[in-house]
C-alpha cells in the first residue's frame, strides 16, 4: 500500500504543477515557446553545518553563499556566552554586564554577514546555574524559563545594530533544536517548550518587534525510553497539537486557551524513500507528510492559538540525504543529487518558504554524517564539490504525463532570469532548447511544456549566472528502503 500512495502522490503532485503553469504547445519544428511564471512563494535556501559554519571562517561562507543559500543557521551556545558562575550584581538581560563572552559568536556573525548571508541564531546550551531540570544520563534537563527569557533579551539587545559600537545586526532566533526529543530537552514536553518560546518571543520582540522568532524544528521521528535506550523522542504531531491546544482529527477544536507566540514554524523531515516518502508511523513527519503539519499550523493561526505580527512562515531548517561515495548503503550518488533537487520541489509545494541543508562539507570519520554539499577535505580550499551541490544550487525537476512535460526550478541567482529548458532523447541524445520559461523575482520557474516524451528522455535548465543544472531523467526512481542515512 505505501509504494501505491507513493505513487499517487507523486501523480497528483505533478498534475497540480501542470495545472497551475500557463500551457502553450510548440511543435518541435518551431520556434521554442516562452513562458512567464507569475508571482508565487519563494524558496529560499540556508545551510546548517555544526562544525565549519560556526568558525569565524570567511571562506566557510564564502562557500555558502556560493552554493546559492541567502541564510545560514548558526549555533548560539548559551552556556559558552554566559558566566560558568554569575558573578555578583551579574545582569543576565544586560549584554555589557561582567561575565558575558561574545568574541566568538560576534566574530560568526560577522562572517556570515560580510559573505551577504543572513544569520539565523538557533539557542541552546544551558548554563549549569540555569536548569529547572537538571539532565539526567543522556537526557538534556529543562532550563528555567525566566533566564531563558533574560538570555533572550541580553542577546537581541547585543545585536541589535543600534550601538554603533561595530557589533553586526541579528534579529532572526530559533528557540532550541529538536525540543522534542529527550537529548534536547527533558521532559520533552510541550507546556514546557511553549513557555519558552514565549519567553524568548517576549524578550526579542521587546528589544525590536521587527525580530523573527523561529519555533519548532521537530525531530520526524518518535521513539519510545528503553531498557537499552535511555532517550525517547515525542513524535512530532502530538507534539505539535499539544503545543498549539489543537485536537486531533481533520478539523481541529481548541483543546485549551494557551497561545504561543512565533513568526516561523520549522521541521527537520528527514525520509526514508525519497522526497516524495510519507511516515509509516501515524503523527510522524517526512517530506510527504509537510501538507499534513502546514496543516495543523494553519488551524492554529486561524484559532489564534498563534500570535504574530505577520503572516506566519513555514521553514525547514534542517534535511539532507547522506550520499555514496563516502558512506555505504546510503542514497548511491546520482539518487542523492535527484533527491536534493525534488526534495526543493516538495518542500516548496508543501508551504515552505525557506529550506536548511545539513551541511558544508561531511563531516571527517568516524562521525556518520555524510550529507555535505562537498567531501570532506583537509582545508576549505582543498574540497571537491558534489553534484548535490549543483542540485541544491540550480534545483530543477520534470515530469512527464500523457503528451506534456511539467517542470519546476529556481534559478540560482534567486532572480528573474530567461531559463531554457533543454531536451535530450534517451541518454546520449543531443541537447535541444525546447522552450524559455521567465523566472520570477524569486528565482522560481515551472511551466507545462507540450511535449511527448518517453521515460528514457531527460531535460535541463540552462541560466545566465546559473550554467546548467543537473539533467534530470524522466524515469521514477523507485528505492523505498534508502533513508537520510542509509539502508535499514
């Protein structure tokens, strides 16, 4: 039953691209056709890497902004900016107070900043003085919300940009990573989570109301405490419905009155199957399963279960596929580079607006992360790209019905541009233009061509300022077992 729902899914996802794209035939012994795409969502990209992009390392963002992201998602460790022991009269809310560090994150910043990326700070990290609950094993502890709150508001007032005293500007705050899942925050508990979101909304939003707060960034999975498993995960749906006060069922009613206040809803879909796999296990969240979240959002908006000054964002701010080469049994090369590009696509026409690769580079053995945009080197300046690069980069996808082509893309400089659309028959053809499509503002292009073509075709974008993207075979993958690490 899951390989046929895949299936339909991915029928269903392209007839409502073809549907939504202007259609203008062309023979092939005419002049190519050019189609204008009109406004839509944007899709913007950022990176996420734990280790490189949390160095003040120019070269590191050079590199990120060269893969085509406008943001990047950096880690504010609140244990490493704070006193180990606050020292008399210490001020948590006042960033100047004696016992505050902030050489390193403001180096980070800056970096990112002087590369043209945006910073997204994700906090986390408790102080030892700061624990409501204390962590236990493995499992994280719970800060108390009123310092969470103080920390907030020392960190928004500190890069602020209002000073003058060469500090750069932030105003983008996730409020911690995976609240979810016990290694985060224990108990995972979403009365607890809600709370401190609230605190660091309060907070920030004081300092400047313009700030984004970020909310959110669900593990996909839940996983049960054991005898040989200490941790335990909430799966992301009933996390989610528990936060908002929704019920369950298709028509969501308040189950109580607590409102949380965000600007940004993010997940962390990781899938097994490809970007078009659905959640085995009801209430958690792959790719496929990002129309379900958008959702339960949406009724939390319309209940006003969620405050915000704007339109709320919906976000993932991390995902990856770990490819092969370097790790064995992961998505084989060419699949991870597919799945890069379509795992855009479905994001986008899931809701969302801004997508987070994990990461730079893969991470250096004997750690299992292998999802890089680059293999890892000995230096920055040493590291061989991987096509998944280029997929993320200039993501384009098509798909074939009856007598059309549908296609998707962005265009890698985020920008109106002329894309050809290029043809090829079977694999070693020649290269064909068969239509131009006009990016919009944002970069984004999808048209519905008139064309017949069989499985063993393939199409490209081809951009001034992009190159060409990765050609894209009209064959459908089929590798139900391959996840974001691997077989299992």
């Amino acid at each position: 039953m899951r390989v046929i729902s895949r299936y339909v899914l991915l029928v269903v996802a392209t007839l409502c691209l073809a549907a939504a794209a202007v259609s203008t035939g062309f023979a092939s012994s005419k002049r190519p056709r050019t189609y204008t795409t009109g406004p839509t969502r944007p899709m913007r990209t950022a990176l996420s890497d734990a280790i490189q992009l949390n160095r003040a390392n120019p070269r590191a963002f050079e590199l990120t902004r060269s893969a085509g992201a406008q943001y990047v998602r950096l880690i504010v460790r609140w244990r490493s900016i704070a006193p180990a022991t606050p020292p008399p009269g210490f001020d948590a809310s006042d960033p100047t107070s004696p016992g505050y560090s902030w050489a390193a994150i403001d180096a980070t910043v800056a970096a990112a900043e002087n590369a043209g990326l945006t910073p997204i700070l994700n906090i986390g990290a408790t102080p030892s003085w700061a624990y409501a609950t204390n962590p236990d094993g493995v499992n994280a502890g719970t800060p108390k919300t009123a310092a969470l709150g103080q920390f907030a508001t020392a960190l928004a007032t500190h890069f602020d940009g209002a000073n003058g005293d060469g500090v750069p500007a932030a105003n983008v705050f996730e409020v911690w990573n995976e609240p979810n899942l016990s290694l985060n925050l224990s108990p995972a508990s979403a009365s607890v989570y809600r709370a401190m979101v609230n605190a660091v909304a309060d907070s920030v939003h004081a300092v400047d109301p313009a700030s984004v707060v970020v909310a959110g960034e669900l593990d996909p999975f839940g996983h049960a405490k054991s005898k040989k498993q200490r941790w335990y995960s909430v799966r992301p749906l009933a996390f989610m419905r528990s936060l908002l006060c929704l019920s369950k069922g298709s028509h969501p009613h308040p189950s109580c009155q607590k409102k949380v206040h965000f600007d940004v809803w993010s997940h962390h879909p990781y899938t097994y199957g490809g970007p078009f796999g659905r959640a085995r296990i009801r209430d958690d969240v792959e790719l496929g399963d990002l129309p379900k979240m958008r959702a339960l959002l949406q009724a939390g908006v319309r209940l006003h279960h969620v405050v915000s000054d704007n339109p709320v964002q919906f976000w993932v701010t991390e995902f990856g596929w770990d490819s092969n080469p370097p790790r064995p049994r992961a998505a084989p090369m060419a699949l991870a580079a597919r799945w890069t590009a379509e795992s855009l696509y479905q994001a986008w026409r899931s809701g969302v607006s801004l997508l987070t690769w994990f990461g730079l580079e893969d991470q250096r053995s004997p750690s299992p992360y292998k999802s890089g945009l680059y293999f890892h080197g000995q230096s920055l300046d040493s590291l061989r790209a991987k096509p998944v690069l280029t997929a993320f980069r200039f993501p384009f996808v098509a798909y074939r019905h009856a007598a059309t082509v549908s296609v998707w893309g962005r265009d890698a400089t985020s920008s109106t541009a002329r894309v050809a659309i290029q043809f090829r028959r079977a694999k070693h053809g020649r290269w064909k233009t068969v239509a131009y499509i006009e990016a919009n503002g944002s970069g984004i292009f999808r048209a519905t061509l008139k064309l017949k073509a069989s499985k063993a075709d393939w199409l490209r974008a081809v951009a001034p300022g992009s190159g060409k993207s990765l050609a894209f075979s009209l064959t459908v993958p089929h590798h139900p077992n391959i996840g974001p690490w691997g077989r299992h």
